[in-house]
C-alpha cells in the first residue's frame, strides 16, 4: 500500500492543481458573463437614452409648432418608456435622468404640464360653446395623457346639456299628444346615444364614460317618460272604468242569446275607447322600443369592457371578472309597460265585447254562402272578427310579449266563449222569429218539404198554385235560408279561427322574432285560436240538425216501405208505368 501510495501521490497532486485551475476559469467565465449583461444593460440604456431624448425633443418641437396630437403621442410613448427604464431603483432613475440631461428632463415635464392645461383650456372651452368638433379632436387626447376620468366628468356634463336641450325641444309643442311626445323624447334619447356613445366608448372606455354616458341619458329619459305617463293617469283612468262593465256586457250577450232584451246597448263608446286603446297600445310600443334599444346599448358596452378587461389581464375573461350591467336588467319604465298591458287588455276585452254586441243587435245583412246563391250566411261573424283581429294585431304591434299575450288571451276566449254562446242563442231565436209556428229550424225545414209535396201533388193532379201560393213558397224559402244563416255562420267562424291564428303567426314572424318558440307563451297564446276552432268543429250544430231530419225521414220513407212494394229489378218503362199510377215519390209526398 506504501508503494502504491507512492506512486499515485504525484497523480493526486496533478488532479487539485487541475481543480484549482478549473474554479478559476469558472470564475473569470460568470465575471465574463456578468460582464457581459452589464454592457448588454448599459447598451440597452443608452438605446433607451436616445430614444428618451429624441421623444422629448419631438415632443417638444410638436408642441412649439401646434401640432398638438404628434405632441401627445410622443409624450405619451416618453412617459411609458421612461417608466419602464427607472422601475428598478431610484438610482437607476437618477442615472438615466442624468444619461438624458436633467434640463431635458425638467423641459419634457414642463411641456407635458403645458399641454395638458393647453387641452384642458380647449376642452372646457369646446363644452361651453357646445363645439362638439372641438371635443371630438380633444378627448381622444385627454384620455392617451391619463386625465380620463377628469376628462369623462366634463364630457358628462356636456353631453348633459345636449341632452337636457334636445328633450326640451322635443316635447315643447303643446299641440302634440302626450304620447307624441313620448314617442319624440325616446327618439331624441336615441340620436344622443347614437352620435356620442361610439366616440366615448373608444376614447374615455377605459375610465368607464361609456358606461356613465348611458347611465345619464337612460336615468334622464326615465324620469321625464315617467312623469308623462303621469300627466296620461286621466285617460288611462277612463280605460279601467270600461274594463269594469265586462261582467255586465257578457251578462248582455247572453241575455241576448236567450232571446231576451239587451239593457246596455249603449254601454260604451266605441270610437272613444278605441283611440284610447289605440295609444295605451302605442305608448307600450314606443316603450319596447325604447328598452330594446337601450339593452342593446348595454350589451355592447358590456361586451366593451369585457374586452378592455381580458386585454389588460392578458387571460380569458371568466365568469367572476364579469363587468356589472350599467343598467338594471328591469326598469321602471318595463315596470310602467307592464302596468299599460294590464290597463289595455281590460280595454281591449271591454272593446271587443261591446263590438259583438252591436254587431248582434244590429240587423243582420245576407249574402250568399260559399257560392251557393240559395244557402245564406249573416255579417255578424266577418264584423266580430274583424273587431277581434284589430285588438289582437294592435297588441302584436306594441311588441311587448306579456301584453300581447294577455290580448291574445282575451280575445280567444271572448271569441270561444261569448261569441259561441250568443251563436248558440241565435239559432233558435232567429227561427222562431223569421219562421212563426215552428218551434226550430228542423221543424221549419220539414213544414218547407210538406209545402213543396203539396205543391207536387197538385200539379201531378193537373192542378195550378197562383203567384200569391208562389210568392209566399219564395218569401217562406228565404226565411228559411236565413234561419239556417246560424249554421253556416258556425262553419264560417271555425274558418276564421283558423285563418286568424295564421294572420298573427305571420304577423309576429315580421315583427322582428328571428324564431318564436314552439313551447313558448306567445306561441301557445296564438294556439289558442286553434283550440277555439277544434272546439266549434265539434260542436257543429249541422251534426244535430241533420240527425234530427234524419230521423223523420227516416220514419217516413219506413212507412211508405210497409205499403208500398219495392222491385229493384223494374226496367224503366217499367218505373214510368208505376210512377203514373202513384208510386214510391207520390207515396212520399202524400206521406209528408
């Protein structure tokens, strides 16, 4: 082991000097390094440096020369890259102040200073004069120079009087109705958000201006549109006294469909409570259009700052950093809306009502049926339906959804129910006043047969009626038709049920809805229509009739089997031959 220590002993000696030497170098390498970064920072500074003074001298020169923008924006850039080059210490800033020149240092901040009183003079003077050109070319300004939120406060207070000025001019003229100037003060609001909210949004977005800018015209609007509505609380007042008589106009119709007398002929007056129906349905419109707008307005200002945010964050926006709408998402005025849908659905249906019970103590007027000169039917479904279909597509027009399905509603069962029973009433008071001594249509029918088999029999007989026996056959055959109007006024009501709800469907699809939902509560308010339609289809009345007249005849032509033989085999000589001497027709007429 001595000689083995020995002999390696040199080798030991080799490897701590090669160790010693290695430290060594590792050690001129890092200071190397270091080095090395000092003059890549110092390189960097002086690039810094450069670029510092060249800014300020822009700057400065910019200013001196008016061209005021290029003087902002190298300020601007002269402020962010001097940030970012003295941030690490305070003796890093005093060195760079020195590398640029504390005099060029001191003459940047002063014409900095000089600058922002320079557009702040501008800016206040562009306000008072109202100059919007002028305050168009400075915000932009303002808001690069951090004076943002200074410079949305002025700006909100211009756009203000704007505001305050266009409202004013829209509603002075007294001659205009209060929904008229309703109406013009939503459109003013509009013009000022459309002209400002874009320019503000871009400029003074990130101290929030945009979100202020419609706070203050949407608050404004508010709480004049509020105190308009006010000034309407007369008429809309008269409106919720008709809505009460309703019990009294169904309890009406259906006295009259008993035949009895109608004791509130002259309840309402139509003409009047439809122009006042016709604005409470205008004032909801011009409401719905107004918040429509204005939640446009908020979903873009939303979206605005959602992206201002993410671009500042550098990450997704997540559901927490959500920016808060700038308005409440249910306003006093959607709460007004609701209130006037109320107010007119309880017009509408006091409207409606009194419509169908003029039109049924209104003499009736005839016209042909479906082509057939000798089948009649009344005026009195046409007229009922056309009252409903003006409340109903009224309400569609106002495009508020709660109201119009509250219209829809009405109008639907006021149709099925009111109407239906009256038609019901109809049927048997018409024929017992337009065919006296026949307890109802069907009876009426047969006595029309047993004229007719007289009629045959007497001419078979080589006997002649006169004009007087023909007149009266006619005058009795149109009072028939006009009896049996009831019927085909049945068949023609499930007609107009069923084009009515294709009429508001269509209507609805044009007034703006992309899709209407299949479950949803204007679409089952329209299926309404369909459900009336199916449920007078069922209770066609011509079903009840026919089975009656069925069962005479039926009696009848029994009787005349069990006295007279039948031979289906007879030739027709044969058939003419049996005819002459009576037959089968002559049985049955002497029969009837």
């Amino acid at each position: 082991f001595e000689e083995i220590g020995a002999a390696t002993a040199p080798i030991a000696k080799a490897l701590e000097k090669l160790l010693e030497i290695t430290a060594r170098e590792s050690s001129e390498l890092r200071d190397l390094d270091t080095r090395l970064d000092e003059v890549d920072a110092d390189i960097k500074l002086h690039q810094q440096v450069v670029q510092l003074k060249s800014y300020s001298s822009d700057c400065v020169g910019s200013f001196k020369s008016g061209d005021y923008l290029n003087a902002t924006t190298k300020c601007v850039l002269f402020s962010k890259l001097f940030r970012s080059s003295t941030q690490e210490s305070e003796d890093q800033r005093a060195k760079v102040v020195q590398m640029v020149g504390p005099q060029a240092v001191a003459l940047q901040e002063k014409t900095k200073a000089s600058l922002v009183e320079l557009l702040l003079k501008d800016y206040n003077a562009g306000i008072e004069a109202a100059n919007l050109q002028e305050i168009c070319r400075v915000v932009p300004l303002l808001g690069d120079l951090d004076l943002a939120t200074e410079a949305v406060g002025l700006y909100l207070k211009f756009v203000k009087k704007v505001l305050v000025d266009a409202l004013n001019e829209a509603t002075q003229s007294s001659d205009d109705s209060t929904s008229t100037k309703i109406a013009q003060t939503f459109n003013a609001a509009a013009t000022v958000l459309r002209h400002h909210l874009p320019m503000v949004s871009q400029a003074l977005g990130a101290a929030e201006g945009d979100r202020g800018l419609l706070q203050l015209v949407h608050l404004e609007v508010e709480r004049r549109v509020l105190k308009l509505i006010q000034d309407m609380v007369g008429d809309l007042e008269d409106l919720k006294t008709v809505a009460t008589i309703v019990p009294n106009l169904e309890d009406d119709l259906a006295s009259w469909g008993r035949g009895e007398e109608s004791s509130n002929e002259q309840a309402l007056d139509l003409e009047e409570v439809d122009k006042a129906c016709e604005e409470c349905a205008c004032l909801i419109q011009y409401i719905q259009g107004y918040d429509t707008f204005v939640k446009h307005c908020c979903s873009e200002v939303e979206r605005a700052s959602a992206l201002r945010l993410r671009s500042r964050s550098g990450e997704e926006e997540d559901g927490e950093d959500k920016p808060s709408p700038p308005i409440l998402p249910k306003t006093e005025l959607e709460e007004a809306a609701i209130e006037l849908g109320a107010i007119l659905s309880g017009g509408e249906q006091a409207l409606l009502l009194a419509s169908i019970q003029l039109v049924l103590v209104s003499p009736a007027t005839f016209e042909p049926y479906d082509e057939n000169p000798r089948a009649q039917c009344s005026n009195y479904i046409e007229e009922i339906f056309y009252a409903a279909q003006k409340s109903a597509m009224r309400a569609v027009a106002s495009g508020h959804e709660m109201s119009t399905c509250v219209v829809l509603n009405t109008c639907s069962n006021s149709l099925s129910m009111v109407m239906r029973e009256a038609l019901k009433g109809k049927r048997t008071s018409k024929a017992t006043q337009l065919l006296a001594g026949s307890r109802d249509v069907a009876t009426a029918a047969l006595e029309n047969v047993a004229d007719v088999a007289s009629n045959f029999n007497n001419l078979r007989r080589g006997g002649r009626g006169g004009e007087a026996e023909d007149d009266k056959a006619r005058e009795k055959e149109r009072k028939l038709a006009e009896a049996g109007a009831a019927f085909n006024d049945y068949t023609q009501a499930v007609q107009y049920f069923g084009r009515m709800q294709e009429v508001l469907m269509e209507e609805i699809e044009n007034g703006g809805e992309e899709k209407i939902d299949a479950e949803g509560q204007l679409a089952s308010s329209v299926k309404l229509f369909a459900v009336a339609r199916a449920q007078l289809e069922e209770e066609d009345p011509l079903f009840e009739l026919a089975a009656e007249l069925g069962a005479r005849v039926k009696s009848i032509v029994d009787r005349v089997g069990e006295t007279e033989e039948c031979n289906y085999e007879i030739d027709e000589q044969g058939y003419e031959r049996f005819e002459s001497t009576g037959g089968w027709l002559g049985a049955i007429m002497e029969e009837v």
